[in-house]
C-alpha cells in the first residue's frame, strides 16, 4: 500500500486516514515501504511513544531504557555502554583478549607482526603497529610486558639450554615428548623449565646428538631425524 504525504504533513482525505489506520495493525509494512521517508518515522514514533526514560547501569555497562508507548504499555531495553577508551570503531573483545594474554609474553614490537599475520585488523581496519599496540594497551589498561614471569622458555632458549637446534625441540614438541603452549596460533612456543629436566626429554636429546654430529652439529641433520 502507498500513501502519498501532502506537502503541509496532514491527512487530507477520509481515504488517507482509513488507509494509515489499516496500516497500524501491520507496523512492519508501514516502517518499510519505499515510500515512508525518515521524516515519517519520526512522527510515527512520536505518535506511538509517550515518553523514553534512560538510566546507566555502570557495574554492567549498560545504557537501560524504558519506553512508554501510548495506551499504557511498557518496555526495557538495554543497549551495551561504551567504557573507558571505547568508541564506535572498537576493536572487538576477542582481539582485546589475545593483545592481553600476548602482553604478558611479547613486547608490543612482536605483538604487532604477531597479529598482523594473523590477519587481525584494528578497530578501523588497520594493520597493527608497535605504536597501535601500545594504545590499544593503555586504553584497555593492559599492562605493558615486563619480561617473561611465569617460568617457561621460548623454544629458542630451550634448544640453547639443551644444546640442541630449535627445530629438533619443533620436532621433539611435534612428537609430544616435551610439553609446549601457545597463546595464539602463530605466538612463540611456550616450554615450562621443569619440562626440559624430564628423563625422558634428555634421553631424547641425547639420541639426537648421537645421530649428529656432536662437536658441531647441523640442523639440518637433526632434521633428518623427525622426518
């Protein structure tokens, strides 16, 4: 159904107000039709509400309304309330999850490649930079690495400590003899310090340096030994 709107806003004909009022038990059809312009909207709301009473629940972050529609009927919705550093371009809450888990293991240098890789995108589809990191960080209050806390190695340190090369500790993790996390996909290898004294870690490495070359010993040869 179409109705055409007279220049000075008003129903004009007996036809115009029975054919609006059919249109009221299907509000739907009226909201959409291609001819109802914003300005319509407006005074269809301004006919059916009676008044809109807002309230902010902080603890929840929470903008709550109550509408009041003619004929004495109520409603409450609530809509989510932007904290702190929020705004309508805010990066969404998982990507603030891994920036906060990843800052307590990486610096914002290594976090920026880190999630770039991963094809996460800023709030306004940014590639991230250190600088970005670092903002993101300090509008979410997530506090800025302060060297690794939590006794593990990367899995660099661990092929140093154990004197073999970092794609043997790849492959000894790969065969599930060492015990190693990540974060994220694609974040550094995580290997607790007790994990590497186990005695069947360092039977394990011993066998690669007997199957290579122990006085200079070639990755390529340790390699060999996973495949």
């Amino acid at each position: 159904m179409n109705i055409s709107r007279p220049s000075d806003g008003k129903l004009n004909s007996l036809a115009q107000a029975q054919a609006l009022l059919s249109l009221t038990e299907d509000l739907p059809a009226l909201w959409n039709a291609e001819s109802t312009t914003a300005e319509m909207r407006k005074q269809v709301l301004r006919t059916v509400i009676e008044e809109v009473i807002c309230d902010v629940d902080e603890d929840r972050a929470l903008v709550l309304l109550d509408i009041h529609w003619v004929g004495g009927v109520h409603s409450r919705l609530s809509v989510k309330k932007n904290r702190t550093g929020e705004h309508r371009h805010c990066t969404d809450a998982s990507t603030a999850d891994v920036i906060r888990r990843l800052s307590t293991q990486l610096p914002d240098k290594a976090i920026a490649p880190l999630l770039n890789r991963l094809k996460i995108k800023t709030g306004k589809g940014n590639a991230w930079t250190r600088d970005r990191v670092r903002t993101f960080r300090n509008d979410h209050r997530i506090p800025v690495y302060q060297g690794r806390q939590d006794g593990s190695l990367t899995l660099e340190s661990a092929a140093q400590r154990l004197g073999v090369c970092a794609q043997s500790v790849r492959g000894l993790i790969n065969d599930k003899v060492i015990a190693a996390s990540q974060i994220i996909t694609g974040a550094p290898w995580l290997i607790p310090i007790p994990e590497l004294e186990r005695k069947e870690v360092l039977e394990a490495v011993e066998r690669i340096k007997r199957r290579t070359n122990r006085t200079s010993p070639h990755c390529e040869n340790q390699l060999e030994i996973f495949q």
